[in-house]
C-alpha cells in the first residue's frame, strides 16, 4: 500500500466513523445500555456500584382495596364475611368524605406478594410504565463527541425514576464500570469492521 493509498483509505475511515458510528451509538449502544440498567435492576436488584437497593418495607400500611395497588390484596383477603371480621379497620377523613381502609400487615413486600410480584428484591416494576418508558430521549453529535442521554420519555416516567432515585439516594439507572466496558468493547468492534472494510487490519 503506497503512502497515498492509506492516506485515502484513512481518510475515508474519518468519513466513515463521522457518518455511521454517531448512528450506531445511538441505535445499539445506547439501547443497550438501556437493557443493561433494566436487567440489572430488575432481575438483580443491584445498583451501579454493585450494591443491593433498601428491602420493600414490611411496615403495615393502609389499603382500600379499590386501587390499582389494591384490588388482588381485597381478593386475596378471602370472602366479603371473611374480610369484614378479620381485617382492622381505619376510617379517615379526606375532601369532606369518611374513606374505609384496612390493615395490611405485612406492609408493601405483602402487597407485591399479594398481587403475585415477587418481593426478594426492589425491582421498581408494578405497572411496568416507568421501565416500559425509559431510555433513548437525546442524541447530541459534534465533531469529537458523541452524547446520548438516558431517562424517562414523558415526564410520569422520569419522575418516578427521580422520586425512587431520590428514595434510593442513589440513581437507579446509572451504568455499572463492567457495563460500560462492555459497551466500550461494542464500539471498538463496530470501529475494527470499519478497518477491515477499508483494507486498513
């Protein structure tokens, strides 16, 4: 190969990494980084540096019965009769209106249980929509860089995502070292396709 020849094939391989890999980035990597959060946290219940979320409380708390967190719960619970004789009951005052609630005693993890979700680990999923509507929202291109970012696509998603990562005091979505490796090795193969397309390996 002459030294015009490889500056032309150099060349083209700028061209190239400019035109395609900003797309690629996009389309693979980040929606793969994407999964990689979701999996993680969702099978694992790990965060990014590796560690496991708080535990889903076992405090008592109140439910109707009637929400969407609540309608397996009251099924579960037995007979209308059975229900009425052994459930504690509370009546609050909201908006001007006497509301019924019972016990459940064994707090949120019973409630999942209830509803058949597992409890081992916090997921985040009850409704599935935050997860359902996370990940790319923004591809930003300039000549050396390539940014993309991850989070809720509508604001109910990315608030939920604040609220928990609020709780959490940790953000649930961010991306792990070995995650990142991994999809530091995607690009670099993505880039070596490139080479070898050219004649450059």
């Amino acid at each position: 190969m002459t030294p015009e020849d490889a500056a032309s094939r150099f060349e083209k391989l700028r061209q190239m990494v400019a035109k395609e890999m900003p797309t690629f980035i996009e389309q693979r990597v980040a929606h793969s980084a994407a999964e990689y959060i979701r999996l993680r946290v969702t099978q694992q219940g790990k965060n990014y540096l590796g560690g496991s979320f708080k535990p889903y409380s076992k405090k008592p708390m109140l439910t109707s019965g009637t929400t969407a967190k609540g309608k397996n719960v009251w099924r579960a619970m037995g007979s209308k009769s059975t229900r009425a004789r052994g459930l504690n009951w509370v009546t609050i005052k909201r908006g001007g209106k006497n509301i019924h609630l019972f016990e459940l005693k064994g707090g949120y993890a019973q409630l999942r249980r209830l509803e058949g979700l597992q409890s081992s680990h916090k997921d985040f999923e009850f409704t599935l929509q935050m997860w359902r509507n996370f990940g790319v929202t923004r591809k930003t291109t300039t000549q050396n860089e390539v940014i993309v970012t991850l989070k809720g696509k509508n604001p109910e998603a990315q608030k939920k995502i604040n609220e928990n990562s609020k709780r959490e005091n940790i953000s649930i979505i961010g991306l792990s070292d070995i995650e990142l490796k991994k999809l530091a090795k995607m690009v670099d193969k993505e880039l070596q396709r490139y080479i070898n397309k050219l004649g450059l390996s």
